[in-house]
C-alpha cells in the first residue's frame, strides 16, 4: 500500500536532484505553507486525501521538470493502486495461506480480531471503480477493503461495527442518487479472514438468488436466504407443476397492491399493526386487502399454514412468471 511515507522517500530522491527540498502538505497544512516564499508543483489524490507538492521560489523549475515530477509520482501512484488492488482481489477469488490472508488484511488497515462482513456490488449500469471506490470510502471510512472484480462486481471487506445494515442502505442510496445507477449488493458475514473466498462465494448466490426470484430489496443476505436456497435446488420440470398450482388458486389475478400487501403482512409475521404502518395504509383497507385475497385464491393469510403455502406458491409464481 502505497504511503506517505514511501512518497516522502521518493521525494528525497527528487529534492537531491534539483538541489532543494520538495514540500509535501496535505490539505490542512496547505494554508500554513502558502504564506512562505513557494512555487506550487502539482497535486495528487492519495488515500481519499488529496496532497500537494511545493518547491521554493528561489529555485527555478522549468515547466518540463515540473511535468516530469507529476508524472513520476502519478505512474508510482498508479503501480501501486494495480498491485494493492490485484493483492486484494486475490482475497476474493484465490485460496490463501493464513499468513499471506492477515498481511494483506493488515496492509490496508483492518483488524483481524473483529467480525467481518463480505459484500458484493454488482452493478447493472456501468460504473467507474474510482467513483464507486470514493462513494464507499467516504461512508465506511478505513474499515473496508474494496476492489473492482470484474466489470461488474466489485468486492468489498467491512470491519463490522454493529450497523451493517444502515452502512450498506447508505451505499446503495448514494450510488443510485449521486452516480445515477442501479446496483444490488449481496452480503455474508465471516468470523475468520480465512472464510473471505467461502463468503465472496457464498455473497454471490445471494445475488444470484435475489435476481432469479424477483426479490424487490436492493440488500441481499445469504443467510436469510434459506427458503430461496431450497427452492432453487428443485428441479425445473417439478417447479413447473407447483406452478400450474399457482394459476389454478388463481394467484394471477391478484393486483401488484395485493401481492404487496402479502408480501409484507408475511415479512410482519401476520402482525396486521406493524404491516398497516409498514404500508402507510389504514388498518381497514389492510384487513380488506387480506379478505379479497382470501376470496380470489382461498388462502386464509391470518392462518399459519395457509400464510406458509401461499408464501411458497408466490414466489414460484413470480420466479417463473417473469
């Protein structure tokens, strides 16, 4: 991980060959520098902070050596985000040693005694690793190690710290306000670094599933997924029978209002209160919705099993009608 330590180095190297020092300031140093006799050289982003260059003004530097300088540090810069970016991908995608897993963990800052969550983004739209890079820096801080996978996924490390779940509505929330584009995250959470690939793994079925069952969230864990798990392993020819079932009970016929409705009076555990304020809707148009369900499809949904049955039904309903 490239450091403000390692470019101060190389800058020492730079300042023997001009004869003079190269000052290096960050953003809060910058105003107490600009009062002394100084020429600015360039700028440059390094760890979401953006640092500046200064050089005396009774050393003359040609536009030309300027130039040179900016373009040294930018391709030193530039080497060393590849190779912490391909270090930390190998988390992701190879089977690492415990001692080659801690080091890389180590080098970009994340403890290894805490709990970890490991997500996947996958963007639907297109997006530039270096604007997702800054939305989730930004949110996260320090704690999370991220790296573009692919061209559509990208990989994320988050020391959990107790409001995963608000910290990741953050994310999706800002991507599709400020980069104006659609994206899903999958989540898994691990006890051990080693766990990093099985989780990465196990994140991308999560995202798998939360598309090929329509589930409307943006956030899907793995390990809420247990009944989508199970239907998935039910082979096609047998999904197709369940699903004539579906048509037969009339499912079809419900409003999107009315599978709304179901949907989240089930998520509110048949809790009719919690489901109306969930809805925004009066407690009676709620307990009508529930009775024109009843009478389209004879499904009882105050009633346990048949909430069960036509919770399975449903969402066969909506996986293979799409």
């Amino acid at each position: 991980m490239l450091t403000r330590q390692r470019i101060e180095q190389i800058l020492n190297k730079i300042s023997k060959i001009i004869g003079e020092r190269v000052l290096l300031v960050n953003e809060g140093d910058k105003k107490g520098i600009l009062s002394d006799n100084v020429e600015h050289i360039c700028s440059f982003m390094l760890d979401n902070e953006e640092y500046y260059l200064f050089v005396r003004h009774d050393i003359k530097l040609t536009d030309r050596e300027k130039a040179l300088i900016k373009i040294i540090l930018e391709d030193i810069i530039g080497s060393d985000t590849k190779k912490q970016n391909e270090a930390v991908k190998s988390l992701f995608l190879e089977d690492l040693d415990e001692q080659r897993t801690k080091k890389i963990l180590k080098s970009v800052g994340i403890e290894l005694n805490k709990w970890l969550v490991v997500a996947v983004i996958k963007s639907y739209d297109g997006i530039e690793n270096s604007d997702i890079d800054t939305i989730i820096k930004n949110i996260v801080g320090k704690n999370v190690v991220f790296c573009k996978l692919n061209e559509e996924l990208f990989g994320m490390v988050i020391q959990n710290t107790g409001e995963i779940t608000e910290v990741l509505i953050q994310i999706v929330n800002a991507i599709e306000t400020e980069l104006l584009r659609k994206v899903g995250i999958g989540v898994s959470s691990i006890t051990s670094p080693l766990n990093i690939k099985k989780a990465y793994q196990e994140s991308r079925t999560a995202l798998l599933l939360g598309h090929k069952f329509n589930i409307p969230e943006n956030i899907y864990y793995y390990e809420k997924l247990t009944v989508y798990k199970i239907l998935s392993q039910v082979n096609e020819k047998a999904l197709l029978s369940i699903y004539d079932e579906t048509l037969k009970y009339g499912i079809q016929r419900l409003s999107s209002d009315e599978i709304k409705t179901a949907m989240y009076f089930l998520k509110c555990n048949l809790n009719i209160s919690e489901t109306a304020r969930k809805l925004y809707i009066h407690r009676n148009t709620l307990i009508y919705r529930l009775d024109k369900i009843q009478k389209d499809t004879g499904f009882n949904l105050r009633n346990f099993d048949d909430a069960l049955e036509f919770y399975l039904l449903l969402l066969i309903y909506k996986t293979l009608n799409k």
